[in-house]
C-alpha cells in the first residue's frame, strides 16, 4: 500500500494496531500540529489530548454534578415525607385523618394548597367537610384515574374545593395534583393539590413520590370507610 493510497481511517486503524508507534517515535508527540477547536491555535499531539481529557474531565464534572443535585432534591423529598407520616401516625382520630392529611402536606411539602374529599364512609362521618360537594363525575374520573394527574388546570370540577376566599377562586389554580384515593382496588376519595404557579406542578415531573402520598394517604383513610 503506497502513501497515495491510505486514508485517514486506516491510518488511525494502523495506530490502533501499533500502539508501540509513538514510542519508537516519540518525537512526533512534539513535532505533529493539530487545530484546537478551543483556541483556534496550532498545537502539539500532546496539548490536544491535554484538551480531550480535559474535556472530558469537566463532561464528568457536570454529570456528577447533577447526580448530586437530584440525590439531595431526594433526600429533601424523603424527609419531608417522613415528616409528614409522623404527623398522620400521631393523629389518633379517625375523623381529624383528613385535617392531618391535608394540612401535612401543605406544611411539609411546601405545598400551596391541598385539600380531598371522601366517599364510601361510615355513616358517623357524613355531613363533614370531606364528604360535601362530591359528585358522581367526580367519583368517574377518580376511579378512571390509573395514575396521577399532573398538570395544567383543565377546569376540573375538584380544583373548585380549593377555591376558598384566601386563594382568589378556582381560577387561580393554575397548576394541580389529582390523586386518586383507593382501598382494594376501588376508589373512595380524591386529594388535591394546587397552586397558582404554572409550572409548580409540570406533566414532566417524575410521578414515584405522588404515587407513595396517594399510597399513604389511602392507608391512613381506610378508618373512615364504612
């Protein structure tokens, strides 16, 4: 194979077989000038795989970075949830669940506003603020619920549960968390959350953390039911 005819891959397969090629050469690490895409300057073999490994190390950098900041944002999330179990295992009255629920999540989690309603109770907790304004859509869409929403406020019919006076109306509700309340299989309530921020509650975000509180929350609610 004469000079004319090698290209540039089989140069580079041919120093792939050689690795012993720059030894028995090594002045070339030194004599061979290559563009650097950083500084637009000539430099040697050398420099250049400098600024490769370099380039690399900061790739590396940023990605540990990012591991980091999502381990503590779940560390975060882990601790405010533990909190707010303690809370709802040291409520010893079935009918303050719903309070304890609500509230822990709004104070645990930072949480603009929560609130749920309940059905399939027993008869001592009719007539409750958890039992009032819920109507047969509402118990459709949660039993059709096979995962959180979370999202844009659509005008769901449960969003108007937060519409107290401090929160401006239902329409102040931009984003929200619906989550299905469930017991053995079958829906019997729906926690809400709200919150006048957009993006506060995206459809991009992960959904593991919502699952556990709809989880949690129907654990602790399973009292009420008759």
């Amino acid at each position: 194979m004469t000079a004319a005819t090698l290209d540039s891959a089989a140069i580079a397969q041919y120093l792939l077989d050689h690795p012993q090629f720059f030894v028995e050469h090594a002045a070339l690490l030194g004599e061979v000038k290559l563009s650097s895409p950083l500084t637009g300057r000539a430099v040697s073999l050398q420099e250049r795989q400098m600024e490769v490994m370099r380039d690399k190390y900061r790739t590396l950098e940023l990605r540990m970075s990012e591991l980091v900041r999502h381990a503590e944002e779940n560390a975060a999330i882990a601790n405010r949830f533990h909190g707010w179990t303690q809370q709802l295992l040291r409520t010893r009255v079935p009918g303050e669940i719903p309070t304890a629920v609500a509230d822990g999540l709004v104070k645990h989690f930072i949480v603009p506003h929560a609130t749920l309603r309940l059905w399939k109770l027993a008869p001592e907790h009719a007539d409750t603020w958890y039992t009032n304004g819920v109507s047969e859509d509402v118990r459709l869409f949660a039993s059709s619920l096979r995962v959180p929403y979370c999202g844009p406020n659509k005008d769901f019919e449960a969003v108007s549960w937060l519409a107290g006076a401090e929160l401006g109306g239902a329409d102040a509700v931009r984003s929200t968390v619906l989550l299905p309340l469930r017991a053995n299989g079958s829906a019997f309530g729906l926690l809400v959350l709200g919150s006048p921020d957009p993006e506060r509650f995206s459809a991009t975000m992960a959904t593991d953390f919502l699952v556990h509180i709809g989880e949690t929350a129907s654990t602790a609610l399973v009292p009420l039911l008759g």
